[in-house]
C-alpha cells in the first residue's frame, strides 16, 4: 500500500521514523501469530491453506496487502478459542462483542488489550480537567461491549472509582424499529434519572465518558432541574460515537458545557480507542481522530477499489488493521467512512475526520441510536 499526498516538511522526520517503527511492529505481529509455538489456532490453519508464509514474505506494514482483507464473517460465530494465541491459553479470557442488532455478533478475544489502550488514552487526558484521584461515571452500554470495563479500568489507572449506567443500544434499536417512541423515551429517561441520581450522592465524580445524545439528555435533564454539568461537578469528559458531528460538537462545547473540557474520540471493540487532535478553534470545530499506532492503524481507501488510499482531503471507506499480540485483523474494510487527514505534531501518521456511517449501509441500518 502506499500513501499519495504530501506531509509537511518539518513532519517528514517523525512521521518517517513512526513508519520505521511500524514496520519492526509489525514483523514482531507477524513472528508471534504465525510461529505455531504462539500463534493462534484461525492463523495457523490460515497459513497453512494459503500455502505461504507471512513470516519469510511481511517484512512491513505495505506488505499486509498480501492477505487481501479481512472478513468481519469470520468473527462470527465459533469457537471462540480458535482466536485465543497459544502463548495465552492458561491465561484468563475476556470476550467481547459488536453488533448483532440482526444475527450473530462478531466477538473478539480479550487479556489486556483493553486495558492497554486505555491507559494509552489516559497518557492523552489534560490532568487539569481529569484530575487524578477523581471519580468517574461511565454512562453508555455495558454488557457484552468492552466499554464498562475499559472506562472502569481508566478510572482505577487514574486513582479513583468509576460508577457505571448502563443502556442497551440493542433493545433502543428494537424500540426505534417498533417505532415505540414512547418506550424508547420512558427508556431514556430511566437511565437518565439513573446518571442523574449518582451526581447528586455526593461521590465527587467529576470526570465522565457518556455518548453524545446521552450526554444532551443529561444536561437537558440537570437544565429541567436548575443545574448544569458544570454546577454538577463534572470537569472533564469523554465522548464518542456517530452522532459526535462537528455541528453536535460546536453545540455541545457553546451551549451544554459551559467550559468543561470534552475529548472526542473514534473507538470500537475491533481497533480500541483513537484519540482526538487536541482542540483548535482554527479547525472550525473539525474533529480528527488518529488510531494509536502502531497497535491500529488507520487509513482513508476508495469507496469501489479498497486497494487504493486516496489522497488527503478525500472521502473514502475507513480502513482498520489491528496489530496486538492478542488480535491480528489485517485490513478490514469498516462500515464507516471519512475524510483522510495528514500526520500533526502529535501524531504523524494519517488521521481521519468527520467519521460517520458508510452512505451505501446507512439507509438499511439503524444507527446513532445512543
């Protein structure tokens, strides 16, 4: 794969030396996923049935294109072992899931991935507005999502205790679907009042990660009650989603927060967590995400030829490859889309903004449902 387009010059030194770490990243990927002392049982009987060997032939990250792309189909269904690598089969396994709105969800194996990736995000987080120490409230879906114990893992990383309310967007999809808007809103508030009811107990929570149309119905609800985020002791949070426009993302900052601090960020069970470029207000409130590499890697491919990066600027299909000795998924065609982004000085490598739902899917799946 190569990368059209252009960097600029004072990035070209970090942005080269982040692509040589990369490439070593991913010879260590390689080596332990495919050395049958390691690797896990679905790479091995991969590797057998293409009949070659990624060990002698992937010596960097452009040469991942050799594996085609990855099928979301076969993280459906099981066994689920055949994902575990072999160096972590007495090891206690998480799993967890994404989808399954309609059929089975796709599931990946977990150790310490998640808490790995959230302690990366924590090194992200201003102490000003996260202060170390604080109290967290985790307000979004649980379940078999990775999301509860991540976040529960960055507050304890942090020093404090995390509180957790839980929605589940499968049955808000049923209720949306049903059309029982009444439901869906008596659902809402539930939870709601749940988030709402934590604040008041005193527990100094002052840090949050909620979704974005959680979050307004939040502020909505402490606005009803004279109060506000802000008056509710809340400093810092963390939001992300589909939803998270930067139209949303202008009206949160100048109409719901009233200063507090918010991070938005691209996450999902498959890649873990991409970082917001920190706020500028000569973006005009564009939101651009990088993955944390080399452990993901994001990239920006043509909407008909997933083959082909397009140039900065451009709108294409979001590509992930995810690269931990847990998880091996090589260039996986997600269901979003944005616009490619070049390196910044925090992160030089190619970043991706104004991430939504894939437009040829969106008109048959119901999404931003939290």
């Amino acid at each position: 794969m190569t990368f059209p387009g252009s960097v600029n010059g004072q990035l070209e030194g970090t942005a080269r030396a982040s692509r040589e770490r990369l490439n070593a990243h991913v010879r260590e990927i390689i080596e332990w996923h495919f050395n049958p002392e390691t690797g896990c049982p679905f790479w091995l009987d991969w590797r057998q049935q293409a009949g070659w060997d990624p060990r002698e032939e992937v010596q960097g990250f452009d040469d991942l294109v050799k594996f085609g792309h990855f099928e979301d189909e076969w993280l459906r269904g099981g066994p689920v072992q055949r994902w575990v690598p072999k160096a972590y089969r007495d090891r206690a396994i998480y799993v967890f899931e994404t989808g399954g709105t309609t059929g089975i969800p796709k599931s990946r194996v977990n150790i310490e991935d998640f808490r790995i990736d959230y302690e990366m995000f924590s090194k992200t987080l201003p102490e000003e507005h996260f202060p170390k120490g604080a109290n967290w409230l985790m307000l979004g879906p649980s379940g078999p999502r990775r999301l509860r114990l991540a976040v529960e893992h960055l507050a304890q990383y942090r020093g404090g205790i995390c509180f957790c309310v839980d929605l589940d967007p499968r049955w808000v999809i049923k209720l949306i679907e049903k059309t029982w808007m009444e439901h869906l809103k008596a659902y809402q508030q539930h939870v709601i009042d749940q988030a709402a009811t934590l604040l008041s107990a005193g527990h100094n929570i002052k840090c949050l990660f909620a979704t974005p149309k959680l979050l307004e119905a939040l502020a909505n609800h402490l606005e009803a009650e004279g109060s506000s985020i802000k008056e509710a002791g809340i400093t810092g949070i963390f939001s992300g989603g589909t939803e998270f426009t930067p139209q949303w993302y202008r009206f949160a900052m100048e109409e719901l927060l009233e200063g507090v601090y918010m991070a938005p960020t691209y996450g999902n069970t498959l890649m873990g967590l991409a970082a917001s470029k920190p706020f500028d207000p000569a973006d005009n409130y564009k939101i651009i995400y990088y993955a944390p590499q080399p452990r993901a890697v994001l990239g920006v491919v043509d909407f008909d030829d997933p083959d082909k990066v397009i140039d900065y600027g451009q709108t294409g299909r979001v590509m992930l490859s995810t690269l931990t000795k847990e998880f091996f998924m090589p260039r996986f065609v997600e269901r979003d889309e944005g616009e490619r982004e070049p390196p910044c000085d925090l992160y030089p490598w190619d970043g991706v903004s104004g991430v939504r739902p894939y437009h040829r899917f969106a008109a048959t799946t119901t999404v931003g449902v939290y």
